[in-house]
C-alpha cells in the first residue's frame, strides 16, 4: 500500500473542498484535494456563483479571468403566482464589485479553480480517488485511507477536512451527531428548450398545487418542479403523459415544449434534506459545506455557505499551520464557532419557507393568494435589496484574510 504525507488532506473536490485546498495552497501549506469522479462533469448541480462568492474572487484578483468564461448574468428574479407577475429581487442595489448572481455550470467553476490553484506547488489534485475511511492514532485522526485507480493507499496528514457533501462517508465514520430538520418536499430536475422570444430572468411559477422554477441557461431552461417529500414513484407510475401535462399546465410560455421531456430518464431526482451535525470536528478532523450541514435548495444557497465555511477554515487554520503547529480541537472549534450562527439563521428561514410557502403551496387545489410581502416587493422597488443581500451575500459573509505565497 502506498503512504503519503501532507499538511491537509481534503476529501471532496466540490466548491467547498476545492476553494479550500486552493486557499492553502496560496497561503504556501501543502493540501491534497481527493475528488471519487475522473472529472467534474456532472449535471443538475448547484450551479449558482453568488455575489458573495464574486466578491471572493475579486478579492483574489481573479474575478475578471473568471467572467470570461461562459456565464448568465442574474440581476433580478421574479415570481409568477397564476397569470400575475411580481418582481422580488433586485442584486443591482448590492453594494459590492459584481451585483449579480453568475449562472455556470459547476464543472466550469471548478475547473477554473483548480487551474488557479495548480499555479501553487503547494497544491495537489488526486481525481478517481475516493476517501473510504479515517486513520487514527493517539486518540486523533491522522489521515485517510484511500481508494485510487491503482488500489488503495494511505494519505497521513495533520488535519483531515470533510467536503465530500450531504453524504458523507468520514462524518459518519466518526460518529459526528447529525440533527435532521426534515425536509416536506423534493426537486425534480429537468430541461426545456428555450425559444427567441422567451424572457431571460430566472421566474418563479406558483399554480395549482405545483411550483416550477425555471433558470435560464442561454440555450435551454434548467427547471426544478417542486414535488411533495417521496412523490417521484407516484408520478412515474402515472406515466410519462400525465407527467407532461402536469409539467404544461405549470411551463407557462415554456408549455408548448414539453413533450421534449420523452421519460423520466430526462428528469433527475434531487432528495431534499435540510439537517446540520452538533459537532463539526473531532481532533484531526472538520466538516465543511454539506458534510457539516445540508441545506434545502430554497435560495440556491447551499454553495455560498459551503464556500464561505472553506474561508473561514483557512482564515483561522492557516496561521495555525505556518507557525509549525498542529491544529488543536479548539483551533477547529472555532469554525464552526464562526460558520454555526449563519448556518442556523439560513436553515431556519428555508424551513419556514419550505414549510409554510413550498408544502402548503403543492397542497393547495387552487391558485395562492400572492402574500403582503411580495406584493409589497413588487410595489416598492428599493425593498427589493434586502432579499438580494440575504440570498446573495448571505448572513455574516467571509473575506480573504491568508497570504498569496507567490507575491512574496
């Protein structure tokens, strides 16, 4: 069996993992990023850069190299309940360098970061290597075992960070208490084309007991169909037809394309879970992202707050490592520390809306009355900033606070 050895080991290729082991590799502290696929390329991802996470990027000096790549531009996203439209968010009015939120695929981002990060010699990518079980000593994790291509091996490393998602094999394997909040409802991914006349800001479509959300991708829409907890099996024995005319009835200006959607090979299930562990670290290990706390896709939040988690852990981390020391329990502590309380206010709004909009809404056999709040939104346009900050920068948002090793 081979041995490695590094500072930080990081199991995940995700945003999380990703912008983490690229963040201690600028800092000049040797990181391996461990990713189970051959590459990043895979559909229905979270595929969401926020004005936050833009804000990052400047702050590292890479934002423009970055919006050169194939994006969509989001400034505003409005909500259809029946035939009436209301406008909700306005990322305009956002006091930072980009005030939009970025549309590109999650393989995009990710391959832009590890190409920054390859420009470190501190930092190392191992694709088709999955993280299958924690290595401990002295009452402390110090590595990881690891299945590769070539068999397995042994990664030793001072800490051990968890980023490989909702999951997750490591926090499981440490016995890390999860607290699960329940989730009402599931996702159904699935794509239409678009045509020439079609608008190009992100909708929210309300009917009838249904709720679409339609994002647009330049040259399709990325639809979710927002489903009751469990629901998907009831559909398909209902049979690809009904699911097309349920999907019409919903599609609005879309509703004439569905029949592209042939079976339910072309829809893609996202379970829905909403849950958080008590204790993120043991000695030698962190959670981060999803392996910490998985969030409801209500906001497209979930990548902002797993980013900013990766920031705040290098932010208190890296001093740690460049002064010659072994990050203690309460070194890690102090992340989630940092990272629990916008975890918790985030989590806590997606249940209400989850709860009391999403799972009421699918329930209901008649077309919602629009509430005060977004009538009010839609009235008073400078209203319109506060959900953007919320959804867009998010609760007690992260700035780079390590040192570019290379500018030295």
């Amino acid at each position: 069996m081979d041995k490695l050895a590094t500072t930080c080991v990081i199991a995940g290729g995700g945003p999380a993992g990703m912008m983490a082991g690229f963040l201690l590799a600028r800092a000049g502290i040797e990181v391996i990023v461990l990713e189970k696929h051959k590459d990043f390329l895979r559909d229905f991802r979270g595929d969401t850069v926020h004005p936050s996470t833009l804000e990052l990027l400047w702050e590292l000096g890479l934002l423009d190299r970055f919006l050169t790549r194939p994006h969509q531009e989001v400034k505003e996203i409005s909500v259809e309940i029946g035939n009436r439209k209301f406008r909700a968010v306005d990322f305009t009015r956002l006091p930072i360098h980009r005030n939009f939120t970025a549309l590109m695929p999650q393989w995009d981002f990710l391959n832009f970061l590890s190409s920054e990060a390859k420009r470190y010699p501190a930092f190392h990518l191992m694709m088709q290597a999955e993280a299958i079980d924690l290595l401990s000593e002295r009452n402390r994790y110090e590595g990881l075992r690891v299945r590769t291509t070539n068999g397995e091996c042994e990664i030793r490393a001072r800490l051990v960070i968890a980023a490989e998602g909702r999951h997750s094999r490591l926090r499981e394997a440490a016995g890390l208490e999860v607290l699960d909040r329940g989730a009402p409802i599931d996702i159904l991914w699935l794509r239409l084309p678009v045509a020439e006349s079609d608008p190009t800001e992100p909708v929210g479509r309300f009917g009838a007991g249904q709720i679409l959300v339609m994002l647009y991708r330049g040259d399709y829409w990325q639809c979710a169909l927002v489903i009751p907890k469990g629901g998907f099996e009831r559909l398909k024995a209902e049979g690809i037809e009904a699911f097309q005319s349920r999907l019409k009835e919903i599609a609005g200006f879309a509703g004439d394309r569905v029949r592209t959607v042939k079976s339910f090979d072309d829809v893609s299930l996202l379970t829905v879970t909403v849950d958080r562990l008590q204790r993120w670290a043991k000695r030698g290990l962190l959670c981060i992202g999803d392996a910490a706390h998985a969030m409801s896709p209500v906001g497209g939040v979930g990548i902002n707050l797993a980013i900013q988690d990766a920031v705040a852990a290098v932010n208190i981390l890296s001093p740690v490592f460049l002064n010659g020391n072994l990050p203690s329990l309460h070194d890690l502590d102090l992340v989630q520390r940092r990272r629990e309380w916008p975890t918790k206010v985030t989590q806590e709004f997606q249940l209400v809306v989850q709860n009391r909009i999403l799972a009421q809404g699918l329930e209901s056999r008649t077309v919602p009355a629009p509430p005060l709040a977004l009538r009010l939104l839609n009235r008073w346009s400078w209203l319109r900033q506060f959900p953007a900050r919320f959804v867009g920068i998010g609760v007690r948002p992260e700035h780079i606070h390590t040192p570019d090793c290379l500018a030295k």
